[in-house]
C-alpha cells in the first residue's frame, strides 16, 4: 500500500524574482505559487492546492494568483506545468518564460458556500399538504375578484369565447391552489418543525398554459401542472427558500390570461403572509421583506406584471397589513416565458389597465432568464393574433433586452426544449415539444434531467445571489460556462449573457441613442470601420416592417432581418477579409477604466453569413493615449456558439412566415428547408482587464482611448456586436 507523502525539500533555493528586470505593478511571476516574492520549494505544496483543490489554494493563498500555477501559460494549471515548476525552483530551468500573472484562473466561486447544483448539507424539506382554497378571490370573499376590466384586457372578450369566469370547479370565484415546501429539520417531511436559521426568503412559482391533468389530458391526474417544480422546490428548500408552486388552471381557456395569473400571485403572497402569522410549522419563518418570483412560458409573463400590478398598487386590498400593494420583490426569474404585453400591444386595444400600459420590463429588480434553442411552444417567430395586434420578440430575450440592469442576466441553453421544465410535461399530450413530427428541431439535445439541472444549479445561484445577498453566487453568471459549469453540461451547451447595474459599467457604447456609424451612443465622435456593410438598428428577430416611431436616425435596415431573437439595437455586419475592423472610441473624460474589471460586450454570428456553420473568434484590442496596444483573442475567454439550425415542421401561427411543407400546411405554403426560427442569440463576453496586462504590461489602463474588434477568424461572414462597456 503506497502512502500519501508530503514533499521535503532538502536543498531550497531562493531566487530572485525578475532578476535585473523592472517588475510591472501588480504582476506576479508564474511559479511564486505562494506569492512570497521567491520561488522555492514552498511553492511546490502552494501549487499541489492550486492543481487538485483550488478552493484550498484560494483559502490558503488569499492574495495570490492561481495562474501563478499555470506555468507554461496555456491558461489552465495540468500536469505539463510540474516538471516546469521543479525545474525552475532547482535552478535547472528558466521561471519568467511566460508572461506574468495578473489575473487568477477562474475557479469556482462559491467563496465556502454550498455549491449551487447539489443540496445544501445538513437541511430536510419541510412540506404543507398541498392546499385548495376554493372560490376565494371574489366579491366579498377573502381576496379581492379580478376586476372586468382586466378580464377584457386580458383577452376575455377579443379571444377567449370559451372562457368562463367561475375557476375551474364552476363556482363563482377563483380557487387559490398550490403547494409548499421549506427548509426543515432533519429528515423533514409532512409538518415537520422549520430548519434554524430563518425567517426564510419566501418564493412564489407560477406555470404555464396547459390542460388540467383532472380534465383526462395527458397522464397521471396526480402530476397536476403546479406540481411539475417540485424537484425545484425541494432543491430551494435546502438552500434555505420557503416556496409555493401555484394552480393557475383557471386560466387556461383566457388568452392570453397573463393579468389574471399576475392578480393571483399577489393573492398568494398575501395568503402567505396569514400562513406566516397563523399557528404552524411557518409561524414567523417566512421573511416577507425577500421575495422572489418564478414563472414558466406564460407564467414568466405574469411575475413580470404582478412586480408591475404590485409597484403601481393596482390590486386593491393586497399588501403588507391593510396597506395596498407594496411587497418586497426582490428578484424575477423567466423560464421559456411568452412576452405578450410588450410596452406597445394592448389587448383590448380601447384602453390601458386603469392608466398604465403594461410592459414587459422590470426597473428595480435582478432579472434571469432562461431559454432553449430546442424549444417548440414559445419559439421567438412574430405573431399576428388579429388586426393591428403583432408580437414581436414575444419571449423572454425580449424581456431581458428590455429590462433595467439590476443587474440582468440570461442563459441560452442548446437542446433545451420548452417543456421539460415542468416535470408534469413529459408524457402524452405534454411530451417533447422539442420533436417535429417525430424529429428534433435540432440536431443536438440535452436530456430532461440535463435541462432540470441546469434550472436548479443556475435558479439557486441567482436567488442565493440577490435574494440571500450572497455575492459570491453572482460570479456564475460573470464567468463563461464552459469554464466554470455548475453541472457538467453546461461546458458545451449553456451561453450566458451578463449586464451590471449602471453604477457599476462604462458604457461605450450601446447602439441606443443614435446609429451614426462614425459616432458612439454617447455622443463619441471618431468610430472608424473596414467592414462591409455595417448598419446599426434593431436585432428583433422579425419580418419585414416600418421602423418604429421612436427610432432615432439614421436607424435602418437591421430591422428587416429574420436573424434574431433579440428586442435590442445593435451594429450588424459583413467582413469579407479577416483584417477587416470596426474601432470605437471612449469619450476623453471617461478613459480611466483601472477601476472596473473588465471589457464586456454582447456578440453572435448571424446564420445567414457565409461560413456561420463555423466557429468564429477574433482579436479584441485596447489602445492607450501612447498608443501602446494590448490584444486578446476571443477564444481565450470563452466560445462563440454555432446556431444550431432549426427544423420547423409546424406550421407558422402567421400566414405570412414561411413554413415546412407538410399535411397541417395544406399546401399553401412553399417551405425552404431550414426554418426561419433559426436565429442567433447574442452571447456577452466579459474579458478581465488583467488579461490585456498580461499580454501587455505597460498597458495604461488609466487611459484607454480605443477599443478594436479585428483578425476574425476566417475570410468572411457575418455578426453583430452590442452593449460595449467596461465593468465589474
């Protein structure tokens, strides 16, 4: 049996660091794994923590660098570095060969915190029996009835002719259903007492659009549609949430019923409010100052209208005591969401809600989104409903496009399909809304239980992040996936987008204000370009239409594209030879960027460039006011997808989007093969300002005077980039 050993040096040798060479500020020579300015035998230990467990690297080292470990400089530490170690602490071998260290090596930042895709240790999961308060939101009944005026804005009287307002069960008044669980003492279960530590943030979840399973539709009459969280919930409750999936089946014949289900949320928080005073396992456990909302598909919609109902006090009765409105939502989670209020269609199109024009934006809360390229239900085509009514950008990139960075964030999962979210939707009439006639839309796809870990490991990082105040969690969202997953397919399959608050970003540009190709959204006169044909204007992923109203010139004809799921504006553009470029500038007062940590931007190759079955990297470059440049590629931080592309076999809800030629087309329409629904989907990328150190160390980032974007990597194609900044 071979023992473990510690590693005794007889022989230390201490060598000077950077002999004879001025040593840039802030730098650290690959090799000093402890950073006490020499390297020796003591770094051997220091580097054995940073190679096996940089977590105990990192509590050990508090002020060192991982990348001091990374000795040939290929940007990860393996055994390759080892031998390059021992050599240069015995003098055999050179230690500065590579460039210095001034950033770590991501790892994964969970600072000592459970890890967000496994249960917390050590907490049960407490559970209600799921309740049924029937007939309960009416007239004179214990919450205030949904007002007609919502019905009708709601879509009762344009598109819902069978819609009966009564709930489910036929009786005057909607039902308040659902179920909850919460962190428990060990082993939990029915009543079981609550877990020390709260009171606990409380977190309401809202389904989607779907038959009742009680209706004979679609399985076991057991896996009602509220039910499908569960394995959410249980996870949450670990990690010290109380949540309550809700029963919107009442809603399922109103379209699109989004108001409604967003008037019932705020009911159940108010419900949850008397459970928390009532006698009972929750008495005084639930912290009514941390609540968070999660919807799913049309779900996704209505928490965005119930943080909006809420903040405008538009559900008379509901709140804190007696006060009307007033709850502290604290952070909004999309999954798959539809987007049908958005900003512009009203639904009864006579009036707005009691003076508000719903919007699908959220201005004070930490959003998250998520999305799959596999999804066949909300799947990001424009929809007509009826005359002067068009969706655009009905899902949830619209959302988060379109919302306040507080801060946002989104994730765009490969092979995710709409329904797999919910495990109520596996099997019958719920099954794969992925498959086309038998066929997956797209060729590749991740498994239901892949799609549902990637929910609990992302869902209980945003909530740990800014429901809990947990920092340290943010930092999944900040890094690329593939190098920091928290389950082990989102290595190749999870693409993450990431905007900080205002407060804490440097805009450069966002492509917003103007679309003058020679002057930034600031205002910054001196953009040059070698590109080929470069326009700025929306990315919306819609049919041809007007420019909207509100443009600013000269805006133009990125509109028109078919390419993009996004609600944003942005720079679209053709290169036809690699040393193409398009440089921005930053104003003269704003140069100083030492304060933020990295360069960020959002970028995507559009499906429809020669070569986008490829994968696209290229040089990003800083310039300085001595013109001392520093330049990182693209691939060195993370990976710019390729679309897959979608197989649409279904026919288009608007007559006027090609389809796939099949039975259910009735031959009117000719199909082109490849679907419109393929899109792009812009993906941030988020550069560490060290980095540009390490590839120049006499890089002034005190004042940075350009940002260039060059030596694409292949001869031609096609791209857009949007939301340049520096950043936290």
């Amino acid at each position: 049996m071979q023992s473990s050993r510690v590693v005794h040096w007889s022989v230390v040798i201490a060598l000077a660091v950077f002999a004879g060479v001025a040593r840039p500020a802030g730098a650290i020579p690959r090799g000093d794994c402890n950073c006490d300015g020499v390297i020796n035998g003591k770094d051997i230990q220091a580097w054995v923590d940073a190679f096996l467990n940089p977590t105990a690297y990192a509590t050990r080292n508090p002020t060192c660098s991982r990348c001091t470990a990374d000795l040939d400089g290929d940007g990860s530490v393996t055994a390759a570095d080892r031998p390059i170690l021992i050599n240069c602490a015995l003098g055999l071998g050179a230690c500065t060969a590579a460039a210095p260290c001034f950033c770590p090596l991501p790892a994964v930042p969970s600072g000592g915190n459970p890890p967000p895709n496994a249960n917390a240790p050590g907490v049960g999961i407490g559970q209600l029996a799921d309740y049924n308060d029937q007939n309960v939101v009416v007239a004179a009944g214990a919450f205030p009835e949904i007002p007609d005026s919502i019905l009708q804005q709601d879509g009762r009287d344009d598109f819902s002719p069978s819609f009966v307002a009564t709930g489910q069960d036929g009786v005057a008044g909607f039902d308040l259903s659902g179920r909850i669980r919460y962190p428990s003492t060990q082993p939990g279960g029915v009543n079981a007492a609550a877990a020390a530590g709260g009171p606990f943030p409380l977190v309401v979840i809202a389904h989607g659009n779907h038959r009742r399973f009680a209706d004979a539709v679609g399985g076991d009459p057991s896996d009602e549609n509220y039910r499908g969280y569960t394995y959410l919930q249980n996870r949450l409750a670990t990690h010290g949430f109380i949540t309550v999936s809700i029963d919107l089946d009442d809603f399922t014949d109103l379209l699109p019923g989004i108001l409604s289900r967003a008037w019932l949320i705020l009911c159940t928080i108010e419900r949850m409010e008397a459970v928390n005073a009532a006698a009972g396992p929750l008495q005084n456990q639930i912290d009514m100052t941390r609540i968070a909302l999660i919807g799913h598909s049309r779900g996704g919609d209505a928490v965005i209208q119930a943080v909006r109902l809420n903040a405008a006090g538009l559900v008379p009765g509901v709140g804190p005591g007696a006060a009307t409105g007033g709850f502290q939502i604290r952070a909004v989670w999309g999954i798959a969401s539809t987007r049908f209020f958005d900003g512009a269609v009203n639904w009864d199109r006579t009036a707005p809600i009691q003076g508000v024009v719903p919007a699908s934006v959220l201005t004070a809360q930490p959003f998250f989104g998520m999305w799959g390229d596999a999804d066949g239900d909300v799947t990001g085509e424009d929809i007509t409903i009826a005359a002067g009514v068009t969706t655009k950008a009905m899902h949830v990139e619209g959302s988060y496009d379109g919302s306040t960075a507080q801060p946002k964030q989104f994730a765009w999962i490969e092979g995710a399909n709409h329904n797999f979210w919910n495990s109520s939707w596996f099997g019958g009439a719920f099954g794969d809304d992925g498959l086309v006639f038998g066929t997956s839309c797209v060729a590749t796809r991740i498994t239901s239980a892949e799609q549902q870990d990637l929910a609990l490991a992302y869902g209980v990082a945003f909530l740990r992040a800014y429901v809990r105040n947990e920092a340290a969690y943010a930092d999944y969202f900040k890094f690329p996936a593939n190098a920091l997953p928290p389950v082990a397919v989102a290595q190749n399959r999870a693409h993450l987008q990431y905007q900080q608050t205002a407060a804490n970003r440097r805009v450069v540009d966002d492509f917003e204000m103007n679309c003058a190709l020679d002057t930034t959204s600031r205002g910054t006169a001196g953009v040059t370009n070698t590109l080929v044909t470069p326009i700025e204007g929306l990315l919306i992923g819609a049919r041809a239409q007007p420019l909207p109203a509100n443009d600013p010139a000269p805006c133009a004809a990125a509109v028109s594209t078919q390419s993009w799921y996004h609600l944003t504006r942005g720079l679209l553009f053709d290169w036809t030879a690699a040393a193409n470029q398009y440089e921005t500038v930053l104003p003269a007062a704003e140069r100083n960027v030492s304060g933020f940590a990295t360069l960020s931007f959002r970028v995507a190759q559009d499906r429809r460039g020669a070569g986008s079955n490829n994968a696209l990297a290229f040089d990003v470059v800083l310039t300085d006011n001595a013109n001392v440049s520093a330049t990182v590629r693209t691939d060195a931080v993370t990976t710019l997808p390729v679309h897959q592309p979608r197989i649409d076999g279904q026919c288009s809800q608007d007559a006027n989007i090609a389809c796939r030629t099949n039975a259910n087309c009735g031959g009117a329409n000719t199909c082109n093969g490849i679907g419109l629904l393929t899109k792009s989907m812009l993906k941030t990328v988020r550069i560490p300002l060290c980095r540009f150190r390490e590839a120049q160390n006499t890089i002034n980032l005190n004042n940075i005077v350009r940002v260039r974007f060059t030596n694409f990597s292949r001869a031609a194609g096609k791209a857009a980039i949007d939301d340049i900044e520096f950043a936290n």
